[in-house]
C-alpha cells in the first residue's frame, strides 16, 4: 500500500516537473530560436507601428486630435521595443558559450532566454492590439464650428459699447428664443438699422451662455442660393454633403441630421431674407406649412409679412431707429475729439438729425465727417436730401479723388454678397485699371489692397478682419448700381429678373452683367452686348447650358466668370473673345479646355475648385498669362509635357491640394509635367506646390527666387496650417543632402512658416541647417527627426544671434534632443518666442536654465506631452551640469505664462528647480 502511494506520489511529481525542468531547459537550448523570434516580431512591429504613425501624423497636420488609447500604444510599442532591443544586446555582449565554445553557456543563456520569451509575448500582444478595429481610425474630428462645447462657451462677456436700446431687444430676443412655446423668432426693421449685428451679438450670447447644444447662422441674401446656403449649415455640423450634386440630396442629408437627435437643443440663424424660403427645399425640418419643427429659427428682414406669414413666425420684433441719444453715442465714438471743435459743435445736430438714426448712415456719416473741412459738415447738416441712402452713398463716391477707385467702387457692387479677393484682382487687371501702375501682380495686389481700405475708410464697403473677400451692404449695392456714366452701366440680375426682362436697347447699352445664383433656367442662344467688357454668371443648375453661339455678339470683352457650370466642352464661339484678358472657371465641372488655347490676350486664367482631370498642350500656347490658379483641382491627374514651360511670363502659379504627378526630368518620353519646365518661368515669384518624391528635384529650380510661396516636399504633409504667413516650407528629409541644394538654401532664409521631418543624420542642431541663418521665420516644426540634439547648439564662447523673430516652436518625436539651447546667445535671441510644444522627446530634461529668464518670461504658452525624462521646466544655473548662458537682464520679475499643460511626464518634479528653493515668476493673478 505505501509503496503504491509512493509510487503514485512520483508518478504525479515527473508528470509536474519534465514540462517544467524541460522549459527551463528549452530556455537554453532553444535560445537562439527564441532570439530570431524577437527580432522577427520586433520588425513586424515596428512596421505596424510607422503604418499608425504616418496615420498619426497625417491627422495631426490636418488639425485632429488624436484618440488616447492609440498614444497609449504608441508610447508602450516605443519603450518596449526599446526593452526588447536592449535585451538582444545584452545577449550579444554576453558570453553565451563555455568549454571553447563547444557547449551554450546555460549560466547566461537561461536568463536572458526566458526575458526573450517573456517579451516576446509582450510584443505579440502590441501587434495584436494593433489589429483592432480601433485602429482602423486613430483620430477624432474636430468639434463643428455650430457645436456649442465648455471650450466654445465661456463666462459671459460684457460688451460696453452696446447701446441700450439694442441691449433691451437683445434681450427680449433671447428669452423668446428660449421659450419653449416659441419656435420662430424674427427680426425686422429697414435697411441699414443694424439687424445683421444685433444677430451677431446674439449668437455670441447664445454660445456663451450656452443656450443651445447647436448654433447655426446662414445669410439668405437677395438671391439666396440654395447650394451656399446647405453648404454653412452644413459645415457648421460637421457634415459632409459634398459629394451629393443634387440640392434635393443635400436637403435630405441635412434634414436626417438635424433630426437625429431629438435631444440636442438647434438654434438656426438666417439673416437678410428678402422672400420665402422653403425649407424642406434647404433640409431644415417643417411642416406641411412651412413651420419649422425639432428646431428653433431666428430671422431677419426687412419685410415682417415675409417673417409673419412666409415663414410662420411666433413673435416679431421691430428693430427701431436710434433715438438722437444714442445716434449722436455712436457718432462719436467714430469722430471722437472733433466734436468738441466749437466751429463744428453747431452743425452736429443737424447732421445727427439727417442721419435719420440708422447706424449704417451714422457710421458712414462719421467716417467722411472725421476729417472733413467745416464747409463739408456744414453741408452734411443742411442739405435736404442727405436722409437718402443714394444722396449718402454719391456723396462718399463723389469724394474719391481717384477714378480707378470710382471703378472699383462700381465693380463690387456687381455682387453684395462678396467678392473674393482673388477674383477682385483678375477683374480689375481684366478691366485695366491698373495700367499706369507697374505691370506686376504683386505690385498691383499692394495697390489694389489700399484702394479697398480707402472705401472701407469712406464706408462704401463694410469692414472686415481679412482681405478674402468684399462684401458691400446691399442698400450701397442697390445705389451703385444705379450709377452709370459713359463708360459704365451695369445690369445685375435678381430673381425672376433677368436676361428675358432686359431690353434689346439696355443689352446693346450695358458694360457689365452680373447674373449670379439667382435660378437661371436657361440662357438666350446669344447676346447681342457689343459694349460688354465684363460678364459675371454664377449658377448650380447642373443642367444649364450655354450655346455655341452665345459669345458671338462681344467682341469688346475683358473679364469673363462661369462659377459652379457644367461644360463637356466650352462654347466654340470664346475663341471669338479677342480682347479677354481674364477668365474664370471657379468650381465648374469640365472636360475639354482645349478651346482656351485660341484665348492669346488671356493674362489670368483660373480653375479654382474645378473638377478637370487634365490639362492639354494648347493651354501652353496662352504666352501671354500672368496668373493661373489650380487651386483645389485634387482630380487633376495630367498636365501635358511642355504646357508649364511654354507659360514664360507667368508670375503666380497655384497648386495647393492640387496636382503633384511631376515626373523625371529624364523619363523618355514623357507623358506628364517634369519640374524642370519650372525654370523657363523667369518672372515667376509667387507659387504653391506640392511634390511627393524628393528624387525628381533638380538643382537649378527657381524656387529660391520667389517671393511668396507655399512649398511640400515629401508625402507626410496636409494643406492646412494653423499660422496664415506668406512663405511656408514643408520638407521631408530623408537626407540631409536636400538642404546643400542652393534654392533650398534660399527659401530657408525667407521661411516664415518651417516644417521639418525624418532627418536620419547630418547636423545636431536646427539652427545650423541654414548657412546664412532663419532670417524670417516665425513658426517652427520639426518632427520624427533623430538627429537633432539641440534646436541651437555653438561650441564657442561667443554671442550668437538667432531665430530673432521666432514666435511658436513645436518639437515633436525628437529621440536624441537634448536641450533647446546650448551655447552662448545674444540678447536678441529667440526675443519674439511666444508658444512652445514638445511631444515625445524621450532624452530632454527641462527646457531651459534659469539663465535665459529673458525667454522664460515672454512665454504665453508651454505644453510638454510624453517626455519621460523631463523634470522642470525651468533648472536653475547652477544646478545645470552644461552652463548654458544668455546676455540676459536680470532685472526681469514677471512672467506672461497664459497656458501650461504637463501630461505623461513621469519624471516630472517641479516647474522650477533653484538652490535656494526660491520662485519669483509667477504674479499673484496667475
């Protein structure tokens, strides 16, 4: 019996100690299967993990926030990987064999045999997760301008110059706006009372307050275009209707998406309507009867019966007139000092008076006054039909000194509802206006620019942040367009009004047509205008046509604009078009250009937005042009051999998000555009580009003799940019030979917007890359760069003066840095650095010594991500082993830190590590 237990005993303990005592033993003798293994794996890995990098990246540039779980891994593949290959060299280094190398030396082989197979499970299982299903996107988009978020809305903000009047309807607006028995708020009152303003300040309160869970504003416009108008609401969901043609489509995406959530709190804005806006038509909810559901409308009008009755709005408020009060408020916040001039004093009243109390006229009014004579306010206050819009809007117009500023007065009015500004230039160099000055674009684009602030300054055109586009108030518009001369009667089209309604007579008069989105059905087989320097025609009918003939009656015209048509071919009839000098094919579907060839006056020529997929040999026969803009053709897929190369007076050349297909200068034969052609554009200055491969760059290109420019090299990189500067460089290096090239040297010293990536060897600092130094730079982006150990590093004792106008440094996946600075600097240095980022610089332990407090102070916003060794932010002198020193002023006290953000930074002690413990940046309001 006890030998049978015995015997049962050892039987269990062999069945428990051979597998175990044979996996330790496998440990040895499998060791170098083991090794392999790893090393396979980690290869595998390490492809997965460039694969979800480059997606990182990508999103990244466009602007998106990246998921956490996906950081996560990426931070746990680089330090395992980095275990695992620590691992391998300690196997290596180690002395694996015994008895002369007869027998594996199981004393080290077992150790790091079981780490191998330990690790390479690890490794197996980051490969596995990367195989989810989450990983397919890496990415989230960026919240819609429409969607109101804690970040979006914010403590509200008191506006002090708001009148009180306006103030009292602002509220009644919004406690209307958030009764839940009222769906259909509108506004009304006449031209030029401020009802597009008073929207304005609405919306702010609305986010701010957070009111709603969406806000979205739209203009109707006079001619409202259905296809403008579901293209805002639509951004401003962050939804994507454009690839759906027809506007039924778009509706029904829009209607589904606003209904999708029956919780969420809308809030549509729709400012100026003139008429009856269907809309089902749009996509916005409604009944039967055009009631709106599911969502709350706030409008806008002139007319409260098309808000009362067209629309079916709840409640309606009048937007009045200022009182003399409040008129004279606001005229003197513009005129400021001048109405204490005791000449002056006595005619105010009857200017304010005139003034019939509409901010537009006030404004206006305020602004020619300003600097006006006695006799002008003298005359502002007497004359008897200065109430008048149009008696306004001559007055200003008869005080331009300059007729070329007249003109362009003229031609903005063609369209309220905005002008890009890009368009504006082709139509005024069209037109001539420009002639006496230099021939150059640039020059002209400067002059152009000033003229635009000069009617801003005499309130012919309404102000705005940026020059993209001119917009004029439609009262001015109305007016303008009513003023003719011999040289210039226009004829613009409305709504039901149009080409039928025009006479004969008023056709053959006419200098300049505009007909834009106002519902063409079909087009007359030709026009008899033969006094028509300029036709503007803009329609989203996919199905309207122009006949062959159409142009055969305008021999006189100079600027022709077919926005949003469809041609399979152009009317053979353009080619008759001998005087026209710029033509604009913006957003039109075409397939056959070849016509334009015959276009020899041509000087601009555009295809912004267009969808073209190839460019023919004949556009290269238009020697003349000066401008071409394939801005946003991403189906432009050919652009035949020798075109670019024949276009030798070119001066701006666009082709951002465009085409990229450049082949080999040497490829025989060639069925696409080579770089090369590039260097027969001798006045070429302005250019955006985009080239995948680094390879087909010859030494000679001309880009370091431009002025203004937009450049990608390599295939890691988006259009988008946070910063709006004139000269951007984007380079790939996937060697450092690219920077020895001349024109890059060139376009270094000119960048202001620098993007850098993939640099495997050559220098260890930034600031040597460019031999005569960042003369113009203000934002820099270096990335996935291993050979930067420093962005400024002298080994000399010397003051040294560089990146003088830097304002923001971003740092991202720099695996050697070290420092920022290291090395002596001037005062001058790094003066203007407002913003810096780093992002998973493995080796950096702070940013900066004490030394540079300078810099330190200045900053407004510091953000450090996944540095695993970082420990301040700031280290003082003394306690910094390299010295690093800067000509500082010691007697800096404060600091201008904004923004700090500190995340995944293990090693993370303090801000600021001093000897004496002590601290003296931050203010009490900090």
């Amino acid at each position: 019996m006890v030998e049978a237990c015995a015997s049962d005993l050892v039987s269990k303990l062999g069945d428990y100690l051979i597998p175990l005592v044979g996996r330790q033993f496998g440990y040895v003798l499998r060791y170098k299967t083991y090794v392999e293994g790893l090393e396979t794996e980690i290869k595998l890995l390490e492809a997965v993990r460039d694969r979800v990098q480059g997606s990182v990246n990508e999103a990244t540039y466009d602007g998106k926030s990246i998921y956490p779980d996906v950081e996560v891994w990426l931070e746990s593949v680089a330090k395992k990987v980095e275990e695992a290959q620590h691992l391998l060299e300690r196997g290596k280094n180690a002395k694996s064999a015994c008895f002369r190398e007869w027998i594996p030396n199981p004393v080290v082989r077992h150790p790091i045999g079981r780490k191998v197979k330990e690790m390479t499970e690890v490794i197996q299982g980051l490969h596995k997760t990367s195989t989810d299903s989450t990983f397919q996107k890496v990415y989230r988009e960026n919240t819609p301008i429409g969607i109101v978020t804690a970040t979006t809305s914010a403590a509200r903000s008191v506006d002090n110059n708001v009148l009180e009047s306006r103030a009292s309807i602002i509220e009644k607006v919004i406690k209307a706006i958030v009764d839940d028995k009222i769906c259909v708020v509108g506004v009304y009152g006449p031209g030029g009372v401020g009802k597009s303003k008073l929207l304005a300040d609405i919306e702010r309160r609305a986010r701010e307050e957070k009111l709603f869970d969406v806000v979205v504003m739209a203009n109707a416009s006079r001619n409202p275009d259905l296809k403008t108008i579901q293209g805002e609401i639509a951004y401003a969901l962050g939804l994507n209707i454009r690839n759906e043609e027809t506007p039924r489509g778009r509706a029904n995406l829009l209607c589904k998406r606003l209904e999708s959530d029956s919780n969420k709190k809308i809030l549509i804005i729709l400012d100026n309507l003139w008429e009856k806006l269907e809309l089902n038509e749009i996509g916005i909810p409604c009944e039967y009867d055009n009631k709106v559901r599911r969502c709350k409308l706030l409008l806008t009008s002139r007319n409260r019966e098309v808000l009362r009755t067209d629309m079916c709005s709840d409640q309606e408020f009048r937007l009045n007139e200022l009182d003399n009060g409040e008129a004279l408020r606001l005229f003197e916040r513009t005129v400021g000092d001048r109405l204490n001039d005791l000449d002056i004093k006595p005619w105010v009243d009857g200017v304010i008076k005139n003034c019939r109390g509409l901010p537009l006229l006030i404004v206006a009014f305020a602004k020619r006054l300003k600097h006006g004579d006695l006799v002008a306010w003298r005359d502002a206050s007497t004359h008897r039909d200065v109430s008048d819009v149009k008696s306004i809007v001559e007055l200003n117009y008869n005080d331009l000194k300059d007729e070329r500023i007249k003109k362009l007065f003229l031609v903005s009015a063609l369209d309220s509802t905005g002008i890009p500004m890009r368009c504006m230039l082709a139509y005024c160099m069209g037109l001539g206006l420009y002639k006496k000055f230099s021939n150059t674009i640039a020059y002209v684009r400067d002059r152009l620019i000033l003229d635009v602030q000069s009617l801003q300054d005499f309130s012919l055109l309404l102000d705005s942040d940026d020059m993209d586009t001119l917009r004029m108030h439609d009262i001015f518009a109305d007016m303008a367009i009513s003023i003719t001369s011999a040289e210039w009667n226009a004829l613009v089209g409305r709504k039901d009004y149009g080409f039928k309604e025009w006479s004969k007579d008023e056709l053959r008069k006419c200098t300049a047509i505009s007909i834009t989105f106002v519902g063409i059905d079909e087009l007359p087989e030709k026009l008899d205008c033969p006094n028509l320097r300029m036709l503007l025609l803009a329609d989203s009918n996919p199905s309207l046509k122009i006949a062959g003939s159409f142009f055969e009656s305008m021999e006189k015209l100079q600027v022709l604009d077919l926005t949003c048509l469809s041609f399979t071919s152009l009317p053979s009839t353009i080619e008759l078009l001998e005087n026209l000098n710029s033509l604009n094919l913006d957003f039109c579907n075409l397939e056959d250009v070849t016509v334009l060839g015959k276009l020899k006056a041509l000087q601009f020529l555009s295809f912004h937005g267009s969808k073209i997929v190839r460019l023919p040999k004949e556009i290269g026969e238009l020697t003349e042009l000066k401008f071409l803009d394939l801005t946003r053709c991403i189906g432009l897929e050919v652009i035949e051999p020798g075109l670019l190369g024949s276009l030798v007076n070119l001066e701006e050349l666009f082709m951002e998000d465009s085409f990229d297909q450049w082949e080999a200068e040497d490829r025989a034969p060639r069925s696409n555009a080579s770089l090369a052609e590039l260097k027969s554009m001798k006045k070429l200055n302005t250019m955006t580009i985009s080239i995948l491969c680094s390879t087909n760059l010859s030494i000679d290109l001309p880009f370091g003799e431009l002025k203004k420019y937009i450049i990608q090299i390599g295939d890691v990189w988006h259009w988008s940019s946070e910063f709006k500067e004139s000269n951007t460089l984007k380079l790939k290096l996937d060697s450092s030979n690219l920077l020895l090239k001349e024109w890059v040297q060139k376009c270094l010293q000119g960048t202001q917007d620098l993007h850098l990536d993939g640099l495997q060897d050559g220098d260890d600092s930034i600031h040597n890359l460019c031999v005569k130094g960042f003369q113009g730079l203000k934002h820099l982006y270096v990335q996935n760069s291993p050979s930067f150990h420093y962005v400024f590093h002298s080994k000399e004792y010397v003051q040294c003066i560089t990146f003088t106008r830097l304002e923001s440094l971003f740092l991202k996946n720099l695996n050697n840095l070290k420092k920022i600075c290291h090395g002596c600097l001037a005062l001058e240095s790094f003066s203007k650095l407002k913003i810096v980022k780093v992002d998973s610089c493995g080796k950096i332990k702070h940013l900066f010594p004490l030394s540079m407090k300078r810099i330190i102070s200045q900053l407004e916003d510091i953000e450090i991500n996944r540095c695993h060794l970082m420990q301040q932010v700031v280290v003082d002198v003394e306690a910094d082993e390299d010295g690093d020193e800067i000509y500082d002023d010691t007697k800096v006290k404060s600091c201008n830190l904004r923004r700090l953000t500190l995340q995944n930074l293990p090693k993370m002690t303090s801000f600021y590590k001093t000897m004496d413990n002590s601290v003296d940046f931050f203010d009490k309001q900090q």
